[in-house]
C-alpha cells in the first residue's frame, strides 16, 4: 500500500468538486460547486500550471492509485519566493485520526520537498480555521509556526 502523487486530470475535477462540496466549512468556499465551475477551473488554472509559472499548482493525491484528494501551492509569489500550502482529503478519511495524519504527512513531504527543491521558495505558510485543532496539532508537529488566531 502506498502514496503517490500525479498532476491533476480532467477526471479528476468532478471527484474535487465532491470533496470540496462535502467540507466547505473547512474551507474558504462560499458556494457549491458546479460542473461548469471545474470545467473552468481546469482551463483557466489546471492546464496553464502544467506549462508556465502560475500563482496555483495542484496536485492529485492517490492512495494504491485511488483518489483520496488533492492539494498544492496557491498564491505562489515567485519574486519573494513564497507560498500558500492547500490540502484536502476526502471526508471519510478525515474522520480516522490516524488515516488523516497519515495522509497529510505523506503531503507535507510532498510539497514542501517539491517547494524548496523544484520551485526554489524559501517560506511556506497555510490558514486553517481554529477549530480544525487535529489540523494545527500535525502543521505545528511539523515545524509550522503559529503566527495569529
């Protein structure tokens, strides 16, 4: 059993489209998703990211090649060498302490190895809501600081 990761597919949309529907109180999400919405979002930020320098990169996270979620770098600032972390893993892995941890570590690994050795950055940071403690406990045993509530 393992974890790999891939660029986003078109396929791969409609199963973020779910995920992010399904845990828009975790994120900054206002409004559920339409097909019409991620259709966009492919071709207007996926497909761009894969040939030029964009402010967005994602990616799909697999687990023994089945989807479990995605993630990436938004607000990449090139000039200041800095970035946004996103994550985002399917509902029911969320709930198992342990599957969640795993997952999100195996991304944290990911990301921040392809940030300062792919992309050159030098800072990374992420927002969660205060109430997502599991969340803060694992960016915090990762060496995430603190920085306001």
């Amino acid at each position: 059993m393992s974890y790999s990761i891939k660029n986003i597919e078109y396929n791969d949309i409609f199963k973020i489209k779910k995920i992010r529907n399904e845990q828009m109180d975790v994120l900054r999400q206002t409004k559920l998703l339409t097909d019409s919405d991620q259709k966009k979002w492919f071709n207007n930020v996926i497909l761009p990211s894969y040939n030029s320098k964009t402010k967005t990169l994602n990616f799909t996270i697999l687990y023994d090649n089945e989807f479990i979620g995605y993630g990436g770098l938004v607000y990449i600032d090139y000039v200041n060498k800095n970035a946004e972390v996103s994550f985002l893993v399917e509902k029911k892995r969320t709930k198992n302490n342990k599957l969640f941890e795993q997952d999100f570590y195996f991304f944290l690994n990911f990301i921040i190895d392809y940030s300062y050795n792919n992309l050159k950055l030098h800072r990374l940071h992420t927002e969660t809501f205060e109430f997502r403690k599991r969340a803060i406990i694992i960016l915090e045993k990762y060496g995430f600081k603190k920085e306001g509530i």
